[in-house]
C-alpha cells in the first residue's frame, strides 16, 4: 500500500483520489476546482465527473453556490463510515503501533515512523521502517521476539515488508552523526516516548 494514495488499495481511478479529498474533511464543502487542486493529479474537467457520479450513487452531496456547484461527503450514507476509514488508514495504522510497543513488558524508550512511509512517498513495494529504541538492561531475548512480531502484524495490516532499525540508548548517544538519525529526527513520525527525547539526544549534537 502507500500511505499518500490511500484508496489505491481499492482503485487505481480518480474516484479514490477525489474520495481521499472529501474524506479526509467531511464537514467541509469543496468545488470541483478546489478538489482538483487538493488532489494534484487529476483535470478539473474529470474531478468534476467523477464528483457527479458519486452524487448519483449518494456518497457525494451538492448544492448550488454562487460559482457552480460545491461538494461535501454525505456522513449519512451507509458507505461513509467506510470511506472515512480508507482515508485514514495513516492515522489507524500509527494508532495500532503504539498500541502493540506500549503493551510491551518493558516498551521502546522512543519509537518512530521514517523513510517513506512517514515522507508519504512510498511506493507500492516500498518497505517500512520503523526505528526503536531498547530499553537499557534487557538480557532476555522477550525483545526481539517483540519486534518480531511487530513486524509481522504490521506487515499484515499494510501488505508492505516491515523493517526494524534498534539501537539502546547508549548507542543512540554514541551514533548522533550518523545521517540515519539525522533523518529520523527531520521525517520521523513518533509512535511512542517523550516527543522531545530524540531531539535532545541527536538535535543537540554538531
């Protein structure tokens, strides 16, 4: 999947583009232009389209306005609840890994999303990388295991190869020069621990 391009998981069309616009704000109105903007990859001409068409199946709502028509997602349609959920399978995604590494016995001091996946440029075979940081003093192998399984849940939620970059703490402080951390701390997206702990760690190196 690509984070960026949520309904592709769905359709290749421009109705999942224009579908990712009106969900990711129910409330708002938008005119075809508007949309179209938003999108970035489709003519106002086929947004405009497409926006009649989910109209006729009653996704879509319209009413007139002082420069044509402008468009909303209609929250009482019975598909609504999931086209909101495809929209926003970012945010569900980042909630379901903070979930799994905070049940963890002994959890990462500080967890992140980075690469493409936290850019939103991924491709469809792209890989995932999630960055964790181990708790200092673990001796048992309930550790790895964790990760493991992370990385198989997670993989199973996308479809996509996940990948795990780990350090200790210590090592992360040893390691702040290292171009990886430096572009964790400018693309990555928390997943757990103190928001300003790697910043302190790695932002504060020269």
């Amino acid at each position: 999947m690509q984070f960026q391009n949520p309904f592709a998981v769905i359709t290749p069309s421009a109705d999942g583009d224009v579908l990712q616009v009106v969900a990711r704000a129910p409330q708002a109105w938008h005119t075809s232009a508007a949309v179209a903007r938003i999108a970035g990859t489709r003519s106002q001409e086929g947004v405009r389209l497409v926006l009649n068409r989910l109209v006729e199946q009653g996704i879509v709502e319209r009413e007139a306005d002082t420069q044509g028509h402008r468009f909303r997602l209609n929250l009482d349609h019975l598909a609504s609840d999931a086209v909101i959920a495809i929209a926003r399978q970012w945010e569900t995604f980042l909630s379901r890994l903070t979930l799994e590494v905070e049940s963890w016995n002994r959890p990462p001091l500080y967890g992140a999303v980075f690469g493409s996946a936290a850019r939103q440029d991924m491709k469809a075979t792209s890989d995932i990388d999630l960055f964790l940081v181990r708790p200092e003093g673990l001796t048992d192998d309930s550790w790895f295991e964790n990760v493991t399984v992370l990385e198989h849940k997670a993989s199973r939620w996308t479809g996509n190869d996940v990948r795990t970059l780990w350090m200790d703490g210590s090592e992360v402080s040893e390691r702040v020069r290292e171009t990886v951390l430096r572009d964790i701390l400018r693309d990555g997206v928390r997943i757990t621990g103190d928001p300003l702990w790697l910043r302190r760690v790695v932002g504060g190196s020269r």
